[in-house]
RNA sequence: GCGCCGGUAGCUCAGUUGGUUAGAGCACACGCCUGAUAAGCGUGAGGUCGGCGGUUCGAGUCCGCCCCGGCGCACCA
C-alpha cells in the first residue's frame, strides 16, 4: 500500500475531516441515568406540563385497573403499569387530553387474612371490628407507599400526588351509590341459594374467586334401601311380577355414587333420568342376596369395580317408570322421593344421582322443583352443627333417637374429616357397596387455596337476568344479560377473542352473589329488626348511610359507640321501628363490587376525570380504554360491565385490551408463592426501566409472556442498536442548526428524499400497529428501519458527503436535515416505549428555538405532515439500485476472501445491463450508482451480448444484470480514500498532490 | 368432553384477497474496515412452513382428519 507509507499526508488533512461528534453515550447506563431524568421530570413539572398542554383538547382516558395494595410490585405489574403507560404517551402525543390517574384496590380478604395471621390467626376476642380494620387500613397504606414508588421506577406519568383508593370516603360512598340505583332498579335480591363457600376464607365467593385446583376425593357407592312406593307406581308392578318380590322389597335398593360424602347427611332425593334406562339387578355378597337399581349402560362398570358376584338382570325399565319410588335414608331413616332431573346422565356414576339440595346448584333447582326440603347441616367452618343444632338443621323428626350413633360421629366434624367417618360407617353397617379414590379438578378458595363447598345461605344477589323498567335506560325492555351481550358487541376488543371470551362468560353467568362474611370493605347498607326478622334496606336507608360515608367514612358501621343504629338510621325510619330491636347487618360487599364501581366511584367522581369521557359518534362510555390481564374478563371487566350497564345503560370503556399472564423460562405461570417473579424495583436496577419497557413492547403479549433477566438482556442488543443508529446520526449533526441549516425538501438530494419517503413508510405502518396495540409489531418496523434502512443502507452510504464534503455545502448540509429529522423521528417514535432514553435522545438532539422541554411534549408524527413524504417513484428506482449493490457486494466479498480485493474503494464496477434495466441505471445515474456501492467507479457496458463479454458474471437475483469487479489502477485520495482517478490532477495540484479535485478544493488553504 | 388461539431458521417473530427462489432481527461462521470503534459493513450456512390427505394450473396461505402447546368453558352427583 503506497497511501500507508505517507503517514504525514494522512495526519495533515484529518483534521479537515468532519467526523462525527457527540456527547451522547454509547453505554446506556439506564440504572444511573434514569433516576436522575425522572428527577429533571419532577422539578419540570412534567406531568403538570404535558396536561397544561393538551388543555382543551379531546378526551381520551385510560382508567387505570386498580392493583391490589398487598405485597412489592412485581414484573406483572411492570407489564401492566408499563404498557398502560405506552398507551397514555402515545394518545398524548396524538394529540388527545391523556390524565392518568393510578388507583389501588384496598379493601378485601388478602388484606384481612395477612393481618389476622399477623394477629395469630383469629381476631382476638377483646379487639373490635374497628380496630382490626384500622390494621387493614395500615397494612394497606403501608404498600401504596411502597408501590407508588416502584411504578414511578418504571417510568410511568400520572397524578401519583392524588391517587384514587377504594378505602377513601369518597369511593366508598359511590359504591354505595351504585348499590342504591341497583336496588332502586330492582336488581338487588336477598335471597337463600346455594353459594360456593370457602371454609377456609369463612366467606361466599364468587365465581372469579375460584381457581380449578386437582385434588383426590372418594368416590362411594351406596345402596340406599327402598322403601314404599306409589299406588301407579310401575316399578312396583314390575317388582311384584318376579318371584323374589318379597325378598326385593327387603333387601332392594337404589344405588347412588357420589364424590363427596359429607353431602349424605343432607340428602333428600334422588334423581333418576326419565329417558335412561334401568335395571334391576341381583347378585351376591357374602351370603347374602342383595337387589339394585341402577343405569343399565353403567351395570357391568359398576358390577365390575364393586366385584360383585353372580349377577343376575331380573328386569329392564324406562327410568320414567321409577316414579313414584320411595326410599328410606340408610342412616337418617327419613322417607324420601325419587325424582328426575334432564342434567342426570350415563357418563359416571350409576345413573341415580344423590341429591342434596342445600349443597349443589342443580340440586337446589331440583329441589325447588321438586319441592324438597333444604337441608344444609353444615357451619361456615365447614364443620357439622352439633347437639340440638345439628338436628334442626337436618330437619329430623323430634322423636328421632339417634340410636345408631349417626349424629354423634358427625356433630362438629369438618366435612373432609366426615367424608372418611362416613365412609366407615356405611362401609359397617353394610351400606357401602363400593369405594376408591379418583382425581379430578375441584374449585379452590383463590385466596386460602381450600376446597370450596356448597352451602346454602341467605346471601345478596345482584340478578342478571333482571328487566330494568327504565324506558331510558333500556327501551327494548330487555334483560341485563341481554344489554351485557349488547355492550359487549360495541367495544372494540384486544385481541379480537376478548369479545367472544366475555360474551360467553356473560351468557352462561348465574347472579352475582355481592355480599362477604367479613370486616375488611364496605358494609351492605342493610338492618334486621329482630323481632320480626324484617330486612330494612330501602332508598331511604341507603340514601342516609351513602351520605354518612361520604362524610366520615364506612368506619361508622362499625363505630357502635359513636354510631349507634338509630343514628345510621334515617329519623323518620328510627322514629319508626322506636322500641324494636333494629341491628346492623353483618356482611359486607365483595371487593369486585368496589372495584367495578370505580366507573363512578372515578370515572364520574374525579372532577378531572368526570369531564373526560370517552364518546365517539353515537357511542358514549365511562373512559376510552382498560388495559388489563385477560384474567379480568371474569374479574374486573366483567363486573365494571354488569354495574356501568345496569345504572348507566353505558360501558365503562371503548378499547379493552388485554396481555396474558407473565411465565417464566420454563412457562409456567408467575407467582409470588413460586418465587418465580423477582421484584420490579430490583429489575429495574439491575436491567433498567427502558429495557424492560422495550421488551415488553416488542414480544407479543397476547400470549403467555416469558419473563426473565436473561430474555431481557438479550433484548439489550435491539435497544443498543437503536440508540447507537441514533448516536451516528445526532454525532453529524455537531455543527447542524435547524433554524439556519436546514435545507428545503425541494432541494435535497435524492438519497436523503429517499430516506425521508421510507421514514414515512414506516411512521404509517408504526402508528398503524400502535392503533392497534400491536406495539411488538410497531417495534419490529422500528428496529428493521434501524438496521436496514438507516445502518446498512443510509448512513453507511452518506458518509462521504458529511465527512468529507465542505461544511456548509448543500450535499452536506442535505444530508445532515435528512439525519437530523431522522433523529428527531426516532425520538418520537421511541418516547412512549423507552420514556427515559427518548427523553435522553431529545436533549442531544439539535432543536428548534421553540421546542419544548422534553420529548413526551412532543407531538406524534404525521406522514400527511409534509416532511416525510412517501415517493413511490423513488423507493423504486432506489430498489433497483439497492439491488445492483447487492450483486456487487457478493461479488466483492468472493473477491476479498480471495484476497484480490479489500475495501470498497479500492475497486471499480463494470456493469452489463440489458435493454430493461440499463435505461434505469442509466436513469438513477452513474455517480450516484458509485457513491450507493461505495466503490471508486462503477459504469455501464454499453455492449449487446453481456454474457460473451470476458470476465463479466451473470447476476445472482437480478435478470438482466452482469458484472465485472476489479481492483481500481487509480491511486487512492490520502482524505476521502477514492480512487477517482484525478488525484493529484487538478488546479490545486501544486498545493494538494495526494488529494483529489473535491477534497483539493474543500480543503482549500484550511491545510 | 366442548370451544378458542397458536405450531414458519437455534431464539423472537413477519408473511397482505392462494401466485417468482418463504423473509427480518438476534445468535452462529467467515471476511472487511479501523473516520459510528466496548461501534460499523459485507457474505454465508441454517426451514420437508407440526403431520397426513384433499381442492387448485399453483397451498405457509383454503378444506378435512390427526399430533403437540396454551387458554377458556364444563367437569355436576
């Protein structure tokens, strides 16, 4: 190399080379810097500033889900508050007015049970509901501090001075401003029906509180013993045709099946499906002849696993010929019916299903059908009720004896502890014809992770399926399942399936069961007048408490000694019931009610926020969007539908979008038991708040979204990637001043038109899957901008014009508008996603005297904005172009592997073209061909037969195309490295020997 | 059991109404550059598009069946 033996010339001009410069870190260094931005963003008042800013604007709320205030934030948080923020910045940035006001949901059994373990288990008998309930407001206050802080860590923007919380006054008295317009519209009932029932939480529970858990249960056969039947009973006819009638109707019985045992004591049918048909059916056991009815379809099953022997089918019937058969219970000895019910099926069990009403739903319907009695033995400790208690509940006869020990062995026992007395006993007596264990899913307390029963209880209901007479409300006069479905059908769902998830569930929902057996949350506004049993909860009641909890707080239901009943009461009311006993109603509401209450206790409470609704043509709804885990379709969105709907007639929101849960690396689902989800404020120490948030944008939340340091590490390539692409250009912008510099559209150069045009390109896709929520699809195009279009293809080419072109000269300066507007759209684009680097990028970036103070004040950009224009034209004379490159850079590479060539520059092109593409190239122009190659030279063979010419190669891809690259004889500028064959040619020769023409004159007498 | 979604390169994902040789990033290999330098550029390898069958001139794309994964509903007695 001639040009390396003359380090002297090299070092003299360097100095006239304008390489880039800037401050703008190449190492993010996100733990430092971003506590430091978000301290700039406090002393600004950015919040403050960006809401000033889009005053008057139109209204677009996103109306924060509240997260529970229990335990540290944790990487599902950092998904939600992160995301939810992205969609905030970015609405803002369109334009819209944006207030984000977090809240926290505060009330509730979690709360409770951490502090009653904390208090030893149990309340203490000495410490009243008001005390324990401070704790809980303690406890609960503790965590909003500590959350409050690790979600500002991530970067979020919000009114965290001024939160909403479920516990404040304010809230509690809108909750019961939603319970009053429900009762006062008829939805609310009181009523006894069987609720699912946690033991272990001491309360009812409502279908979202359930989590499908596998246990092992027994699985019992017993014979229940037949007892007289009916006059036109067919059964009896067909029993008194066979020869062993006499011996039949002695040692005849139904067989039932069932998984839970402690259910017996409270049975009262069973139930048979007309349709099936049964047997009657002899066999022996021991030495004894013993008769059952069951299925014949599940005969030989059940004959099989119960080993009987010699058995023997004396007749076949229709199940509808078993009507009118009684049978005597095996150990309660009452006289019971057999009845018949269409969900019976031949799937398990033996056909003649067990029916206890006061523990199943379908049971309960039966026996409300059926007109049977409604025995639920069993206490909210999921224990059985002993001594007299025990009898009354089980609805016995007084002379009952007891005599063969059945309710000694039960009173007091805990159902699953039953399950295995019972078992034993029936086993004894001769009753059990068969028993084993079988697996299978059962609802689980999502609290206590117990076992979940049913248990009949006088509960609150709000009723789904309820006709609200109200003609402006609902004038088709339809039910509120029916307006749900409705509603649901004009929201616009995220992903799509949202839509059909929440129908389905709404479809198939039975009433809400709103009350709670608790201390912790707001009190069901209800009394009982002791003498008469008379429930008292009315308009009157409800308005006068609603209005003492706006002034004092749900405490006062609790605060006996400054509140008593007549003082809750409303005068006229107390006046009233003057000499009664009038007591305050224990139960308090579910915390789902609260929170689907926050579209008014909120949405319509907030002043800020009660102006803001979302309305859109003839749609109109409490807020713009929720954002949430696609758990809440059954939790939170559903609830905000049923309550927003049934008092407004509105939906809470417009957009529902929703993510799915976070997993870790092995997929499995995060949760705090598991260990498996590490602290959020720790990640974003350790990661950083924009990494996190960037990874959270770019993979697709709609499925399970694996979260890990090292996934998220790995994501650190992309990030750098762009902050690096953003370095190369804001570092040519060092002497770059908008105001004076920046060159006309009309007179850039068609590379930097080109680039602007494919910048437009990717502002319509980008803000497309924004719209959209599709953020990872948005980032896809972002990055592949970065690494292609601006990398590869853009800086990599322009870098002669910027470095080497004088200063001020119109290349140069073109280049540096297309960078700078470049950098200036990467800013924005990036600000809703990494909040803290865009911000950053901002502050490097040359600015217009009037732009503001940070880059989330920044409008969206725009492709009908007139600065990144789209030209079809161009993109495709540019496409071709690109593409001859392509065929050259493989060659070269062959060529340098081979060591015949090295950079660039140090060869020449020769093109065959043929007729189709020669015109093109010629078109795009020859130089400019060179300087997109980064070669010295390329021409056009002006040749016919390409293929014949010597040393020419046929294009790989391109039809049409040959090639011939070789080493260029030129010597090479010691400033710009081409070798344009006029080095040392020129005017300036004398001065500037080892420098070609454009660098001779750029440099001038400068050296 | 019923339903929904997904299965494309080692990983994360694109693939428009069916239409050239299925793409991109990361990772990997090999080079180049040393004027984006704890950077940048180029080239390359890597895919029976879950499997089988069908419709079609033509299927990653449409239809049917099956396998795998995720989720929801129901699992009731």
């Amino acid at each position: 190399m001639t040009d390396a033996s003359k380090p002297d010339a090299k070092s003299r001009y360097k100095q006239t080379v304008l390489l880039p410069q800037t401050e703008f870190p190449m190492k993010a260094d996100l733990a430092q810097r971003e506590p430091q931005r978000r301290k700039k963003w406090d002393e600004i008042k950015l919040y403050d500033a960006i809401r000033a800013a889009r005053k008057g604007a139109k209204a677009w709320v996103l109306h924060d889900g509240p997260p529970y205030a229990n335990g540290d934030a944790h990487t599902g948080h950092g998904l939600n508050k992160g995301l939810k923020d992205l969609v905030v910045k970015f609405r803002t940035m369109q334009g819209y007015d944006c207030p984000y006001v977090p809240g926290w949901d505060c009330h509730g059994l979690p709360i409770e049970h951490k502090v009653l373990e904390d208090l030893g288990g149990t309340k203490p008998p000495t410490m009243t509901a008001l005390e324990l309930r401070k704790r809980c407001l303690e406890y609960s206050t503790g965590f909003i501090a500590k959350q409050r802080e690790q979600f500002k860590a991530v970067g979020v923007l919000g009114r965290w001075d001024n939160p909403y919380l479920t516990t404040s006054p304010t809230y509690e008295a809108n909750v019961l401003g939603v319970f009053s317009e429900l009762h006062k519209r008829g939805y609310i009932t009181r009523a006894k029906r069987p609720v699912h029932w946690s033991w272990g939480a001491q309360s009812a529970l409502a279908e979202a509180e359930l989590e499908y858990e596998d246990r092992t249960d027994p699985s019992v056969y017993v014979r229940f013993p037949l007892s007289s039947c009916g006059k036109d009973c067919k059964f009896r006819e067909v029993v008194e045709q066979l020869p062993e009638s006499d011996e039949i109707w002695k040692n005849g019985a139904l067989l039932i099946w069932t998984t839970t045992p402690w259910t017996l004591p409270a049975n009262v049918a069973v139930a048979a499906a007309e349709k099936a048909e049964y047997v009657l059916v002899s066999y022996a056991r021991g030495d004894k002849r013993e008769y059952i009815v069951l299925a014949g379809d599940l005969m030989k099953r059940v004959a099989d696993k119960a080993k009987l022997q010699d058995v023997k089918v004396l007749a076949t019937f229709a199940g509808a010929d078993l009507k009118g058969v009684g049978y005597s219970h095996p150990f309660l000895e009452t006289a019971c019916p057999l009845v018949f019910a269409d969900y019976v099926t031949l799937e398990d069990g033996t056909g003649l299903v067990h029916t206890a009403p006061g523990h199943g739903k379908e049971d309960f319907a039966t026996g409300k059908k059926e007109k049977l009695p409604v025995v639920c033995p069993v206490n909210e400790e999921g224990k059985f009720f002993t001594g007299e208690t025990l009898k009354k509940e089980l609805q016995l006869p007084p002379h009952f004896e007891d005599s063969r020990g059945w309710l000694k062995m039960l009173e007091g026992q805990h159902v699953l502890k039953a399950n295995k007395l019972i078992i034993e006993k029936l086993k004894a007596e001769g009753w059990l014809l068969h028993s084993e264990d079988i697996r299978h899913s059962y609802p689980h307390c999502w609290r206590t992770h117990t076992p979940v029963i049913f248990r009949v209880t006088e509960q609150w209901f709000v009723q789904i399926d309820h006709v609200d007479n109200d003609k402006t409300l609902n004038p088709a006069g339809k039910s509120l399942r029916a307006r749900l479905l409705e509603t649901v059908g004009q929201c616009r769902w995220f992903p799509g399936w949202g839509a059909n998830r929440i129908s389905s569930m709404i479809e198939n929902r039975p009433d809400w069961c709103i009350s709670r057996q608790r201390y912790w949350g707001i009190p069901i506004p209800a009394y009982r007048v002791k003498e008469t049993g008379e429930v008292l909860c009315n308009e009157s009641t409800n308005a006068r408490v609603t209005e003492l909890v706006l002034k004092h707080g749900s405490d006062i239901w609790y605060d006996d000694v400054n509140w008593p009943v007549e003082k809750l009461l409303p005068p006229d009311i107390a006046a009233k019931y003057q000499g009664k006993t009038v007591t305050k109603m224990a139960d308090i509401f579910d915390v789902w009610f609260e929170a689907g209450s926050s579209f008014k206790a909120v949405m319509g409470a907030d002043p800020e926020l009660a102006t803001r609704r979302y309305s859109e043509g003839d749609f109109k709804s409490h807020s713009a969007m929720y954002l949430e885990g696609d758990d809440q379709h059954r939790g939170w969105f559903q609830v905000s539908l049923i309550l927003s709907v049934a008092t407004t007639g509105k939906s809470p929101f417009r957009d529902c979008l929703t993510t799915a849960f976070v997993v870790d690396e092995k997929g499995e689902k995060g949760s705090k038991s598991k260990g498996n989800m590490w602290p959020l404020d720790q990640g974003c120490r350790d990661l950083g708040a924009d990494l996190i948030r960037y990874y959270f944008a770019t993979i697709d939340t709609s499925s399970p979204v694996p979260v890990t340091y090292k996934l998220i590490q790995n994501a650190g390539e992309g990030y750098r990637k762009i902050r690096n692409t953003f370095r190369a250009l804001v570092g040519n912008l060092f002497d770059f001043d908008p105001a004076h510099h920046r060159v006309l559209p009309q007179n850039l150069l068609p590379l930097d038109r080109w680039v602007l045009s494919r910048a437009g390109a990717l502002v319509a896709d980008f803000t497309a899957a924004m719209e959209r929520y599709e953020f990872h699809v948005a980032m896809r195009e972002l990055t592949q901008f970065c690494n292609v279009t601006l990398s590869a293809q853009y800086i990599d080419v322009i870098k002669d014009r910027l470095y080497c072109e004088a200063a001020t000269s119109n290349s140069r300066r073109s280049a540096q508008t297309a960078c700078w507007l470049l950098a200036d759209l990467m800013t924005r684009l990036l600000a809703p996603v990494c909040v803290h680097t865009a911000d950053e990028m901002y502050d490097f970036k040359p600015k217009a005297p009037d732009s503001p103070a940070s880059v989330h004040l920044r409008p969206w950009p725009k492709v009908s904005d007139g600065v990144f224009v789209r030209d079809e034209a161009l993109d495709q004379s540019f496409a071709l172009a690109f593409a001859a490159k392509a065929e050259i850079d493989r060659v070269l590479d062959r060529l340098r592997k081979e060591g015949k060539a090295g950079k660039g520059y140090d060869t020449i092109v020769t093109l065959g073209a043929n007729a189709e593409i020669a015109p093109r190239l010629h078109e795009f122009g020859l130089p400019r061909l060179t300087e997109l190659c980064n070669v010295s030279g390329v021409a056009l063979e002006a040749a016919g037969d390409h293929s014949a010419l010597q040393g020419y190669e046929p294009a790989d891809t391109l039809k049409g195309l040959w090639l011939k690259v070789v080493p260029s004889a030129e010597t090479a500028c010691v400033r710009c490295y081409r070798r344009t064959g006029d080095v040392g040619k020129h005017k300036h020769a004398a001065r500037h020997a080892e420098l070609c023409l454009r660098c001779a004159e750029v440099v001038g007498d400068r050296a």
